[in-house]
C-alpha cells in the first residue's frame, strides 16, 4: 500500500519535528545550554546577568508549537559561538500555553508577545526581547553584543 501524498508530508513533518526537538535537547543535555524552571527566571537573571550579559531562550518542545520547534532547530549551533560573550539559559514551558495561564509576571515584565522569545539582560536589566524565529542566530547575538557591551 503506498501512502497518499497527504499521509507522507505528515511523516516528513512529524521526523523534521522529532529530529529538531532532539536537536535542541541535546543542547541543553550536553551541558552546551543551561535549563532552567519558569519560576527560576527572575533569580537567575539577578545573580547571572552581572558579569556578562545572559542571554535567555524562551520556548517550549511541545510539538504543537510549530514556530517553537523551528526556533529551537538553531540554537545548539549557535551555542558554542556565544559562550564566550554570554551566560546562555534555556526556559522551556511545555505546554506551550502554560506561559500565559501560569507565568503572566514574566510576560508582562520582559515584554513576551509569543513562543519562542530570546532575551537579554545585563546587570537585571532587560536590553532585548525579541519574538519568533532569529536567522543567523550567532551573527545576531555577536551584532548586539557589539552594539551594548563591546565597549563596556
């Protein structure tokens, strides 16, 4: 029996999804991407954002958050360019609602329009939120270190 056109591009899909979430998990479980809780945030940007910049990705591995999955695809290579400028977090909410039924403080506070969001915050000040998918992670991230704290 061979598939239908509809039931191959699921499949297709379904392995892209799998493939990027397993992607983005060994990032975090390699060491390469700390992971913290929802309710961790707040402390963790006050005592890990004074030395350097920390730089927090806001997401979820919860497949029915498609722009989620997809943003999480470039993280893990954009990882080892930007330890050197930055302390790097991951906040996973699964699933993907939970940040606005139970975490509506940080959505108010750093300005989350959406999954996912990256943000960065220096000395507890927020310096950048941006949502949805960034192209070229690295160079993005390198360009706003440049801009912010380069100098400093």
């Amino acid at each position: 029996m061979n598939p239908t056109h509809n039931e191959s591009r699921y499949f297709k899909t379904l392995l892209l999804i799998l493939f990027l979430i397993g992607f983005v998990s060994s990032a975090t479980a390699q060491g390469r991407m700390k992971e913290i809780n929802g309710n961790e945030v707040e402390k963790y940007v006050a005592t890990n954002s004074v030395n350097k910049p920390l730089l927090m990705f806001l997401s979820s591995t919860d497949g029915s958050c498609r722009p989620c999955i997809f943003g999480n695809g470039g993280m893990g290579e954009a990882l080892d360019s930007l330890k050197e400028n930055y302390n790097v977090v991951a906040v996973y909410f699964n699933p993907y609602r939970d940040i606005y039924k139970n975490n509506k403080n940080l959505v108010e506070k750093y300005k989350i329009t959406g999954l996912p969001t990256t943000v960065i915050f220096h000395k507890g000040k927020l310096i950048m939120s941006q949502a949805g998918e960034i192209p070229n992670k690295a160079k993005q991230f390198k360009k706003v270190w440049e801009k912010h704290f380069k100098s400093k």
